[in-house]
C-alpha cells in the first residue's frame, strides 16, 4: 500500500529523520535556524542549508511552466490535491484520487475505504509539512516536469515527475528556495475522461500497472508506464 502515494513514505521518513535530527541539535526554536540580529536582515543558518544539501535538495529551482490548457489543469489540479491533502480536506481530496485504488486495496485490505486511504497517505506529508514549519520553511509539493501525454479510447493519460519544495523570504528580500528533483519515487500517472478537463491521479508504483489493468490495456498501460 505504501507505494501508491504520490511520495513514498520511504522518501519522506528519509528527509523528516534527518531534518528531525537537525531539530534536536539546534532546538527547536524557529530563532535557532536563523543567523539574526533583526528578522530584517535574517538568514538561515549554514547548518540548515548543509543539512538540507546533504540529503538531495539543491537551491536551483525553476518552476515548470505549463505548454498548454491541458498542462495547466494538471498543475493546478494535482495542487489542489496536495493542499486538500495539507488541509485534511478529504472530501476535496476524493475529486482527485483514481478511483480504482480504492477497488485494488480492497482485494487485500477488506472494508478499506477511501478515508483509510487518506488517512495513511497524508500522514508522511503532514509530518514533513509540520518539520518544515519548525525550520521556518514553507513546504509545498510542485510538478517538475510533465513527461507525457497521450490519448487512447478517448482517455486521455499523463506522466509527470513531483519535486518537494521548502520555501521562505524575509523582510530583508532575502529568498530561499530548497527544492529536491524527482526520482523514481517521485512520479504520478494521471487519468482523465473529458480530454483533460478533469484529473484524477495515481502515484507511479509496481502497483500501478494491475490497478490500471482494471480497466485498460496492457498495450495502453505498457505506453503510459513506459515500459
């Protein structure tokens, strides 16, 4: 089940125990990851910008821009549920969850819903939300990058890689980005059945496939996958 999310919890355990780790050397008072005299003229100090280097974020970050109104609606869609997610807005969340998950879990978790579902998956990405804060640092999930689109049967399916991404600016102008590329871990499949009106997304896992094979091809899936 833990493949499914869009960010294995694998990943984010990774991060949060190094961050925590950080936490607990430094205390865990915002004030003590800031080189300060005056919040004017703060800075992060170099042990978070060290830290945060040391287990794959890079201060580069150009956001993706959209080619198109396709490419637009996943953006802001796939935003949408990862602040539903963020705000334990579940009934919002629901709008963008593929459907056939749930069916899937259910083979071998009987009575599982899609509450269950919500539960289990906003909670690695709550904990590093809440770590962040604690840091001083805003903390976001962006699309990185859309690899694919294609349409078939009059469904239309997208391939797009996740990054995370831990933000702050202070009074003085001064800007942080901390931004992890996607990997292996970091990629979602979306489906959609108004020509890509409306999304619904699924993380790309070795589950993927058979969840994907409720409904389509193994031709279908084999594109999409990459395969």
């Amino acid at each position: 089940m833990k493949t499914l999310f869009f960010l294995t919890k694998q990943k984010i355990l990774l991060i949060s125990i190094t961050i925590a780790c950080l936490l607990n050397s430094c205390g865990n008072s915002v004030s003590n990851h800031v080189d300060t005299n005056s919040e004017k003229n703060a800075e992060l100090s170099s042990e978070v910008i060290s830290k945060l280097e040391s287990i794959g974020f890079v201060r580069e970050y150009t956001p993706y821009i959209a080619k198109n109104k396709i490419e637009q609606n996943i953006i802001s869609q796939m935003g949408s549920y990862i602040n539903a997610l963020l705000r334990l807005d579940f009934d919002n969340a629901t709008n963008y969850v593929y459907k056939d998950i749930i069916t899937y879990l259910k083979k071998f978790y009987p009575g599982f819903t899609i509450k269950d579902f919500f539960e289990v998956s906003s909670e690695p990405i709550i904990g590093l939300q809440q770590i962040s804060d604690n840091l001083g640092l805003n903390f976001n999930v962006v699309v990185s990058s859309i690899d694919k689109i294609i349409e078939r049967d009059n469904v239309m399916f997208c391939s797009f890689g996740t990054g995370m991404l831990l933000h702050r600016r202070f009074d003085s102008g001064k800007e942080y980005n901390f931004y992890q590329p996607p990997t292996r871990d970091h990629y979602t499949i979306g489906v959609s059945f108004d020509k890509g009106k409306n999304w619904s997304f699924v993380a790309k896992s070795d589950d993927t496939p058979n969840i994907l094979r409720m409904r389509f091809s193994n031709k279908i899936i084999s594109e999409i996958m990459g395969y």
